[in-house]
C-alpha cells in the first residue's frame, strides 16, 4: 500500500525527472556549430576545363587559424562531366599555403572518371598543420592526352575544418 507520502515523494522525483529531461532535449535540441562562412564557399557557374590547361583553381582558397597541432578537414564537391570518348579523369590536388598544388598526398586524388553521365562527386582530406594560419586551396586537372575532348565543371562548394584544437 502507497502513502500519502511516499505517492507525494515519488511524483515530486517524477516532476523533477521530467525537468531535467526537459532540460537536456532543450540543450541537445540546439544546432550543432555550423562552419563559418569564412571556412567554406560555394560557386554555380560552371566552366569548360582542357587536359593542356595544367592545374586550375577549383574554388578560392579558404583559411583557419589553430591554436595548436591540428588536422584539418577539407572537403571538395562538385558536379563533373568527363566526356566518355576521351578515357580521361579529373584530378583533384590541395594547395596549403600557397604552394604548389599535390595531389594524392593528403586524400584521394580521382575526383572523376570518364563517364556517360555528368555525377556529383565528393572527396575529402586530412591535413596535419601547427598553430596558427593554415590556408588551403583546391585545385583540378585534366589527366588526358593533349588536345582530347574538354572536362565541364558546375555547381562546386569546398570546406575547411579544424577536427582537434
């Protein structure tokens, strides 16, 4: 048999408990950080790209600013058509600040393979950076013999992220 009491104590825990249950959906209800605009850039209009145009900027560069040994998160997305008579590939290549583009270094470096459709295609890399201001820059080439069929680049977007502080 419940008492007056006890009925009263255990719906005062059953209040409490749905507070703080409150509470905490409030709290993990809120949006996760969301990347600075500073971090990521986007661009619509496409281009028509050739296998003699050597390394081409994607998109600007974006930079962050750490406070210690860090890996950065980069991404790239963008949607690609590699003419299938051509048997090329779109490869994609990382500046860090401002040097040479390299690809294959820091993550995968196909970005997009001969096709008879145009795809959305993603890719991304781990960079390792001290403290202070890194700056990264993707970059796209045409691999195909010389005067081969273009490459069409359009909607596009690259991010860059601090994983660990």
């Amino acid at each position: 048999m419940i008492t007056r009491k006890r009925a009263i104590g255990a719906g005062a825990a059953v209040a409490f408990v749905a507070a703080i249950a409150g509470a905490v959906t409030t709290v993990a209800a809120s949006p996760a950080a969301a990347i600075p605009a500073s971090q990521s850039i986007c661009s619509m209009p496409g281009f028509e790209f050739f296998s003699d145009a050597s390394w081409i900027t994607m998109l600007p560069s974006r930079s962050v600013t750490t406070t210690g040994a860090t890996t950065l998160k980069v991404s790239a997305t963008a949607d690609i058509g590699v003419e299938a008579a051509n048997n090329a590939e779109v490869r994609l290549g990382w500046s860090v600040n401002g040097a040479a583009p390299v690809e294959g270094v820091f993550g995968p470096a196909n970005f997009a393979s001969h096709a008879n459709s145009w795809e959305t295609r993603t890719s991304w890399a781990l960079i390792n950076v001290g403290a202070g201001t890194t700056t990264v820059q993707p970059y796209i080439r045409l691999s195909a013999p010389l005067l081969s069929p273009s490459a069409h680049i359009l909607h596009r977007c690259f991010t860059i992220e601090a994983t660990t502080a």
